[in-house]
C-alpha cells in the first residue's frame, strides 16, 4: 500500500507544514505498531516463501482493497 504513495504534503492554511514519504510510513509503522493489529493486511504487507515470484504472483492475482493510514 504504501508504495503507492509518492509524497504526502501536509499543509494548514495553505502552508507545507511537512512532507512525508512512503519510507518513513514503513518505518513509523514497523516501529509503532501494536502486536495483532493486523496493519499489514490493510496495506497489503505479507510473508514471502521460498519463492518469492511466485508469492508475488499470486498475491498481484487477487482484487483486493487497500487501506493506507496517513
């Protein structure tokens, strides 16, 4: 999910107050999260086997909906 993002811009009252990257959502997320809050399916993290390809494949064959929080 987060690599669907290029940049966020915050702004308040039509000023940048910040710019944030889907870099830093990874990491803010893999530093913060809870145990069990199941993050990683809504924003379409999973687990790769042995044969990454073919997880990939598999994984690009299914609709699904993601959920990216900003």
């Amino acid at each position: 999910g987060y690599a669907l993002i290029q940049d966020i811009q915050v702004e308040i009252g039509g000023t940048e107050v910040d710019q944030l990257y889907p870099e830093w959502l990874f990491f803010w997320e893999e530093m913060t999260q809870r145990p069990g809050a199941r993050l990683g399916e809504q924003i379409g993290k999973f687990s790769y086997s042995a044969d990454v390809e073919e997880d990939m494949i598999e994984f690009a064959s299914k609709s699904r909906s993601l959920y990216v929080p900003l």
